[in-house]
C-alpha cells in the first residue's frame, strides 16, 4: 500500500533484482546499439552546477558520474568513490576509484574532486550551493584521497552528493569553457556529450574509457524530449523510441494490455505543488501573495482527491506537505486539506479582499498540468476566485519563476532521499531554489538544526515544526505525492526503477 517504505515498494515494483558482472575487457563486445528515451519536457543548462530541471537529470545520468549514487532500496553506494568514512562529525574523507578518465582524457583525481566542489559552492548562480554550505573547505590528502571539512555536522551531506553536487567535472575543460561549460559538459560518465537541438535532441555517444564500461551495452543515447504525453506512448508503441518517462496516468491500462511494451509504476520521493510568489518582484503584490488568508481560503477551494483520480488514475497520493508518506519524517499531523467552500468563502471574507480575486496561474503545456490548471480553475471559481490558466513552454515557465515573472505556478519537484533536499533549497530564506521568497526565522531555525543533528527523532522533531508551519503559511500549496510511470520496450531488460525517477542505462541491454 501506498504508506509502505518508499524503499520497500520501490524494490518490489521490479520483479527481479538486476545484477550484473564485468567480464575482461577482451571478453567484451563492442555496443553498436542506439538507446532511445523520450523526455516529458526539454532541459536547462547542462553544467550540473546551474543545473535544475528533473530531466536533466536523466542527460547527467549518461554524461556526469557521480562521488556516490542511490539503489532501488534507497542506499547509498559507491560510484566515483570507492568507498567513505568519517573521521568525526565534521571530517568526512573519500577514496577514489583509480584510473578514473574524464572525457577529455585527464584524469579524476582528488584535485578534480576539490575542484568542483569549491566550483558548486562558490560559482555565481549556483544552484548547489546551499545543498552544500556545510563545508568550510576540500584537501587534497593524496591523488585519491579527499577529505572534506565540515563547519558543523550535517546529516544531509553525504545524500546530497547523489546528485549533481556530487557531479565531478574536468577542471580542464571547465576552466576553458568558462560560462559555456554547460554547451558542451566534460564529465566521467559513461557517454560523451556529441550534441544538442534544442526542443529536439540530445546525442551521446559511449565513452570507450569509462571505468565501469563493461556494462555498458550501447553506442549512443538519444533523448527526445515529447511533451505530450500520447505522442510518447504512440511512439513507444510504433518502435520509435525505447523508454518514455511519465507516461499519462491515464495511459497505463493501454500500456500494459501492449506486450510489446513493459510498464513500471513505482513510488516517487518528490511532490507537485503550486508556488505562491510572497515577495519575488512586483508580481507579489497581489492579494494571494500578501495574505496567508487568500492563500487559505485558494487550498479550502481546491479539491485535492477529485483532481488525482481525474488527471492521474488515483495513481498518485493527495499530500499538503513536501515530504512523501514512505518517508519516515512524514507528518502525519498534516493530512491535506478536505474541500470546504464555506470555509474559503470566510477566509476570502476575513481576509477584507474584494471578489472576484484575480489570480493568474502559470502552467506548463504537458497536458496533463494543463488539465490540472482548468480543474483548479473550476473549483476556485466557486469560493470567489477568477483564475486564469496560462501554458507556458517548461524551460520558460522556471525561468519566469526565477525572475519573479510569476503569481502563481504550478511545479513538480522529483524528490530527494533525505528529507533536506525536499525542503531547505525551497524553503528556507537563503535556499538558492526559494523563489516564493518565503522567510520565517522560525523555519529557518528549524531546518538549520535539522541539518546539524543526525538523531532521528529530533529531525522527525523538527520536519513536524517546518510540515505544520509551512502549511500554515502556504508559500506552497503541496498537491500530491506522486509516482513515477515509465514504459520500455518489452526487448529492453535491465531497467531499475529507483525512486528517484532517473534512468541509469548501465546494465540495460536490447535484445536483437
């Protein structure tokens, strides 16, 4: 059921476990194959320093290799470094893996490792840089040592290097791109970026000497990002394409009853959410952005149940907090919100605003953000609100967040194993991802301690403080839990599904 360990169902969303072994180099064939995934929206940059789209993720995951990675069982496991330890509570030391190449021909060292790090914790518009501010430096202890000083204990640290802040770049190529490193990424993963068309494709090709090569079972990956989501599925089914990622809910009784095709629905660790701007430019001044009582009475409109069994099958779990209900720091105390027009109507009345209460809600054009928008739009018009949708192009639609360009906006977070990466860079008022411009000196106490303490029951503690406190203020309206539905090939085998959504390509194989 949906309240098991997300750790637990995601293992079980597989019917076997995937291993694999390397065999000698002589004893490989070299791949000739083309691996073909279709993204549900097109990235942003590819420096994994500015990054932070989900799906540049999955392009990462080809190019940029990680210090360490997550498992279908959501541990932590040796990728770039080879092993880890800590000293004490604030040293922490990695060991390489020798005779680790960048794409580039250099070689990863520790020096490398120090480099990029620095780079995400101190280049100008880091979005890294608050998922790691917990280090005061990097040393070099010897090529394939690094030892990582801390300025307090931080039990999110490690788990933050499972992403990009664990994303290790050529300082080389890096130092010669200088702002045009994400136009061409240089990294240690298993393929080489060739190239980019924008709305259209991304090409990498296999790195002959990536460190784990032997299993490695493709020439070349294509990404294709399609964002409607019938065309993705139209597509896997006529064999254009070999993995589709967040297939329609509303696809999946098509999906499965096709046996050319192999359907995975598991847990996710993120959320949706609609994002109020408080105070990032002149669009915060409106009556939803300067009153928790608008914002109130806009989620008592809102009927949380009836839009997940419409737009997503009842395929994904109505929430009103950043935390998935698998996570051990789930609050309970925060169930969402039931549908009450009379209360939002009160709200709306307290609150002193004049009727109707204008608000412009910023959606993507994924069809299925924009079926969510209408719906909204529907049930709010009922309490007092005029709500207008606009469909906006994904990459532009955050960068219109960012700047402030926004009133309302309807954005999904794809979730981070340890509860941290779901709520510091969002909330607090010095995250480099908060732009509701949200500031509580209260939850940014909160969320600090939470980071500094690795007890179990006072961040549970804490992430109830931040969960109700949140929720009270609503800078975000939190919609659901969500679950991820990818669709392969039938042919294809090897496909892990790890709650984080990514797809990793090492071990995947096509049949002939």
């Amino acid at each position: 059921m949906r309240h098991a360990l997300i750790a637990a169902a995601a293992a079980a969303a597989t019917a076997t476990a995937t291993v694999w072994f390397a065999l000698p180099l002589a004893a490989q064939e070299v791949p000739t194959q083309t691996l073909r995934i279709a993204l549900a929206e097109d990235t942003d940059t590819l420096d994994p320093t500015l990054a932070r789209t989900f799906t540049g993720r999955f392009v990462f995951a080809g190019i940029c290799d990680k210090l360490l990675d997550i498992n279908e069982k959501l541990e932590i496991v040796p990728q770039l470094a080879k092993a880890y330890e800590w000293s004490d509570e604030r040293t922490l030391v990695f060991h390489l893996r020798p005779g680790v190449m960048f794409h580039d021909g250099t070689p990863l060292d520790a020096a490398a490792v120090k480099y990029s790090l620095e780079r995400h914790l101190t280049m100008q518009g880091s979005t890294r840089r608050a998922e790691i501010s917990a280090m005061e430096r990097a040393e070099v202890v010897d090529p394939l040592t690094v030892r990582i000083v801390l300025k307090a204990p931080s039990a999110p640290f490690v788990a933050q290097l499972t992403d990009r802040a664990g994303m290790i770049v050529s300082p080389k190529a890096a130092e010669a791109a200088g702002k045009e490193f994400g136009s061409h990424p240089v990294c240690a993963g298993p393929f080489k970026f060739t190239e980019r068309v924008a709305q259209d494709r991304f090409v990498l090709d296999r790195f002959a000497g990536y460190w784990d090569a032997a299993n490695i079972h493709f020439a070349r990956v294509v990404f294709r990002p399609i964002v409607d989501n019938s065309v993705r599925l139209t597509n896997l089914q006529a064999g254009a394409i070999d993995i589709g990622e967040r297939i329609a809910a509303t696809d999946v009784t098509e999906a499965r009853a096709d046996k050319r095709l192999a359907t995975f629905v598991y847990p996710a660790l993120g959320y949706q959410s609609i994002n109020f701007n408080l105070g990032n430019g002149p669009r915060s001044n409106t009556p939803l952005g300067q009153s928790r009582l608008v914002r109130q009475a806009f989620e008592a409109s809102i009927d949380r149940a009836v839009l997940m069994q419409v737009v997503y099958n009842g395929m994904f779990t109505p929430s009103a907090q950043g935390l998935p209900p698998g996570s051990p720091f789930y609050n309970h105390a925060v169930p969402p919100t039931p549908r009450d027009l009379v209360r939002a109507k009160a709200l709306l009345k307290q609150a002193g605003v004049s009727l109707p209460v204008k608000v412009a809600l910023t959606v993507t054009t994924n069809p299925d953000q924009k079926q969510t928008g209408e719906m909204i739009q529907a049930m709010a018009a009922e309490a007092g609100f005029e709500v207008t949708v606009q469909a906006t192009e994904f990459a532009t639609a955050l960068a219109a967040q960012s700047r402030g360009d926004y009133e309302a906006s309807a954005i999904g977070w794809s979730g981070r194993p340890d509860p941290d990466g779901n709520l510091y860079n969002n909330l607090h008022s010095k995250g480099s991802l908060n732009e509701t411009r949200y500031a509580n000196a209260d939850v940014d106490a909160w969320l600090d301690a939470a980071r500094a303490t690795t007890d179990v029951a006072a961040r549970k503690a804490l992430y109830a403080n931040i969960t109700a406190r949140v929720h009270e203020d609503l800078p975000v309206m939190y919609l659901d839990s969500n679950s991820w539905i990818v669709v392969t090939a039938s042919k294809l085998s090897g496909f892990r599904a790890v709650p984080d959504g990514i797809i990793r390509v090492q071990g995947m194989r096509l049949a002939k």
